[in-house]
DNA sequence: TATATAGTAAAACGATCGTTACAAAACTAG
DNA sequence: CTAGTTTTGTAACGATCGTTTTACTATATA
C-alpha cells in the first residue's frame, strides 16, 4: 500500500455530474472540472481515467441519484392515481423552488437526447434505457390506479406516451422557460385527474 | 464593383444548417462547414462574419424552411380537426420514411433548447418564439375544430400543451428511438381523435 | 484597357482542447 | 526508520478550435 487517496469519489461525481448536467458534456472543460471539483487533473485521470469516464461515471450517479428517487414514488403501492400525482407534483415543486441560479436545470439525459445521443452509441443506449423505466414506472402507476379490467392494453400505452412525453418535454423546457415547464407538469397531473376522478389529491 | 460572389448563399446556409442540425453548434468545426458547404473559410467569413453569424443564418432558414411550412397545415382554414392530424401525420411520415442515414432527425430548435439555450440568451429567446409559435398554431387549429362555445379556456390551454408536449419529445426521441418518435406522434394524432369523434380522418 | 473593388486561397495565429509524462510528496507496510 | 507504492502537482504534449492576415485572382466599372 501507498498513499491514500484524500477525495471521497462520490462528492467528486456528484460536482462533475452538475457541470455536466449544467452545461453539457463538450462544454465541460478539464479546467471546469479541475474548479468544481477541486481536484487536478492528476487525481481525476488516476480515478477516473479519463474525462469520458468521469462522464459516465456522472451519468450512473444521476441515474441513481436523481432519476431512481424520483420514479420510486410511481411504484409506491397505491391504489389511486395519488403516486402519478405525487410524482408530478414533486417535480412541480421541485422546479418551481430551486434557486434562479441552480445549475440544475432540465434533466441530464434529456439534454444528452438531443446532444451526444445522436452519435455515441453507448450514450443513446443509456438515454433509452431510461425512456424505458420511465415509462415503465408510469404504465406501472397507471395500473394501479385503474380498476385493472376496463382499460383496453392501446389506451393505456397512449396514457404512458402522454405522461412520458410531458414528463421529458417539461425537463426539456425548463432550460428555457421555468413556468411554462411548471405548467406541463401541471397539465400532467390535470390529465390524470381527469382519467381518475375519485383520486385523493 | 468588384468580382462576384460565385455560390449562392441559400444553398450555403441550408448545407450548414443541416450540419447544425446533424451535429449541434459546437461539435460543428469549421474543417466540417468547409467540406459540408463547399467553400474556404474566406468565403464563408467574408460573407457571414462567424461561425456565429452563420449559425444564425442557419436557424432563420430553419425556420422558414423546415418550421413555418409545418405549421401551416394547422392555420389553414379548416373547421374540423382535420388539420391537427395532418399536422402530426405529416410528421409521422416524414419520421417514418427518411432515409436511415439522414442527418435531419429531429428538430434543431429542440436540440437547440437542450445544449446552447442554458447559456445563450438570444438562442433562448429563439427557442421560446418557436414554442410560442407552435403553440399558437396547434390553439388556433384546436380552436378551429371545437364548436367554439363549449370548451373553456383552461381546457383548450391543457391541450395545447399536451400537443405540443408531445410534438417536441417526439422531435427529441427520434434521434434516440426513431420508432418511439412516431408512436408519440400517433398518440398525439389519436388523442385528437379522442377529443373530436366526428373529425374526417 | 486600366483601375478599383471584391471574392478566394493558403497559411499562420493564439487559445484551448483532452491527454500524458515526470518527478516530488505522502503515506502504508515491514 | 526504511523500502515500496500510490497519489498529486506541474508542465508539456500534439491536435484542433475559431479567427485573422496576407497575397492573389477575378471581374465590374470607367
């Protein structure tokens, strides 16, 4: 054994994880990198051996981080439509109170849709990936909140591409327009109300 | 007078643009914009200034071009929704059959809104008139196919979003899941169906 | 045809990019 | 305390970035 290493990885993920998240994997610069996370570029290439790895690394945590806290709620065991309208309401809430100058805007993967997505393959994997469970997390909250019988296999996929479409279009605006993102989200939970009425909230 | 200009900027700037489109404003180099266009970079700063100035030149052509025709369908004076579902058949097709290798996919001023419009003001302000636009082209359609009196502002506002909703993120999936683009574009055409039972398609 | 003007080609600019090499510093294990 | 191993700071790397400069060519005008 020799020295030991003196940064915790994960709070240096996590700083990387925002600067990209804030602006974009190219426009991160090694410099940028070195300022928010205090680290040299030394350090960062002996733990993470090389930006696109620390880039990676970012994209794991925010699934972990960000992403997976935020779909939980959807697989909550309710019965009603109350777990959809918990996970818009909290995403509402979420935008609508972090701080003018958050660098946390949108959603990371959103951005890399429309950016590396295009043309990295391993990227678009990963950004599909999480089209999948989000949409798997509604279709799941969705069940639950129906009587089960009477809702035909097509109106429920219709459903889950609504959700999902004003889920991702929200975190795509928010980078532009912070209210009319607050209103997609809003216009999200309207639309499950009205699909169930007798719902709690 | 002097000796002149031999190329065409039209064709210069919708070249670039696709590029833009294709690869995004910073992953575009300018070793790329000479091969795409045709020209030196003499050429192209002596008749756009920047890369900036071209880029601009190629979203103003990307609006007239590629927007503004699109959302015409749904100015035209229809009085059922008709329009809505040619609006969003049109662009099922057109997602439907590019070529696999096409570099059009998905929308410019959507990747736009993920990448430089975090940070560039007058590309925000660019991305929000296109959502304005396109916002006020699917009311006016929806308002043409409602029977005026019975829908409310707050229900007509609902729709508009969730249309556009599902118009941006189709334009956002389809550089990830060209299929899944189409699906939410067939949604978006199936919930206008849903909305006016009597429309003729 | 002479001249002025404007378009084009080529090269070099300084800056910044991600990456690597090297050596000093720090600390564990024996 | 020493030996051995790992982390870190510094500097330089070659490549590429957008931009500018310089010189040359072509052509409209007079």
């Amino acid at each position: 054994m020799g020295r030991l290493q003196t940064f915790d990885n994960g709070v240096v993920v996590q700083a990387a994880r925002d600067l990209f998240w804030d602006k974009g994997y190219e426009a991160a610069s090694l410099a940028d990198l070195e300022a928010a996370t205090g680290l040299g570029r030394s350090s960062l290439y002996h733990a993470f051996g090389s930006k696109r790895g620390l880039f990676d690394a970012a994209v794991t945590d925010y699934l972990e981080t960000v992403i997976r806290p935020r779909l939980a709620v959807l697989r909550a065991g309710t019965t009603d439509a109350s777990a959809l309208l918990d996970y818009f309401g909290s995403l509402a809430v979420a935008t609508a109170t972090q701080a003018p100058d958050s660098v946390q805007t949108g959603c990371l993967l959103v951005n890399c849709a429309a950016g590396l997505a295009a043309h990295d393959d391993p990227t678009r994997a990963v950004v599909e990936g999480y089209r999948i469970e989000l949409s798997a997390a509604l279709r799941h909250a969705l069940l639950a909140a129906s009587d089960a019988e009477h809702s035909a296999d097509a109106v429920l996929e219709e459903r889950v591409r609504t959700l999902a479409s004003l889920s991702m279009s929200a975190m795509l605006i928010a980078r532009v327009n912070r209210t009319e993102a607050i209103a997609l989200l809003n216009t999200a939970s309207n639309q499950v109300r009205a699909w169930f009425p007798g719902s709690s909230r």
